[in-house]
C-alpha cells in the first residue's frame, strides 16, 4: 500500500509505450504518489506515455493539476501523454475541467493504443515491472 493507502498504481511497457495503471482516490493526500507515479511513467523512453484512469474512484483538482504537469514534461520529452478515462468518473472529471480539450483523451485503453504499429507475431510484449505501489 501507498503511505496514505488510497492510491495503487503498476507499471507496464514495451517499446513504443508505458501504461500506468492507476486505481483509487486521488487527492491532495495521494498528490504526490500520482506525481511519483507519472514521473516513474516518465522517466521510461518510450513514445507513448498512457494513463489508465478507468479504476479511479475520485479525481481532485490536485490530480489534474499533476497531469497537466506531466503533460508539459512529456512533451520536454518529445512524448505523448495520453489519459485513457475507461467511462469512470475520470471521464466527467476531466471533461467539466476542460483537460478533454488540452490532454489527449480516450475512452479506453484500447482505443489509446490502437494506432500502435503490431509486432509480427501479432501481440506486444507488455510486461509488468517490479514497481508496484498499493
């Protein structure tokens, strides 16, 4: 579990994009494990960095504030950052704030990834790291 127990997020990757998965509340009290977990997200040279909302139960204004954040160092970067809502809550949240009209926004995981080029054998090779925070 994090410090605050409210937020849980993992890792995956493979060569064109990193997916954090994140799944619970986050608030001022959880801010700063989301800004660690983007960061993290971050720091991998991928293309594509993919933000999965859809198990995030509330999405506060300090959360907002960490992915526009996120989003102008992806593109420092010379990466996409991209939020996949899932049809959560994330979805109103980020609609009502404006953020569906500055970050890249997509109903589903899948959908976010659907323009990444297929390897030969037909699937990626996504795999979990050794970061885990519950």
């Amino acid at each position: 579990m994090s410090e605050n127990g409210l937020l849980n997020w993992h890792v995956e990757q493979d060569t064109d994009v990193v997916v954090l998965h994140v799944a619970g509340e986050i608030d001022l009290a959880s801010e700063e494990d989301f800004a660690d977990a983007l960061a993290h997200a971050l720091d991998v040279p991928t293309p594509v960095v993919l933000v999965n909302l859809s198990k995030v139960t509330f999405l506060g204004s300090a959360a907002l504030h960490v992915l526009l954040q996120a989003n102008e160092e992806a593109h420092r970067r010379k990466q996409a950052l991209r939020v996949a809502h899932g049809g959560s809550l994330a979805q109103r949240v980020l609609t009502v704030a404006g953020l569906d009209q500055v970050l890249e926004v997509f109903d589903s995981e899948r959908s976010a990834l659907s323009w990444l080029p297929q390897p030969a054998d037909g699937s990626h090779d996504r795999r979990v790291r050794d970061v885990h925070h519950r």
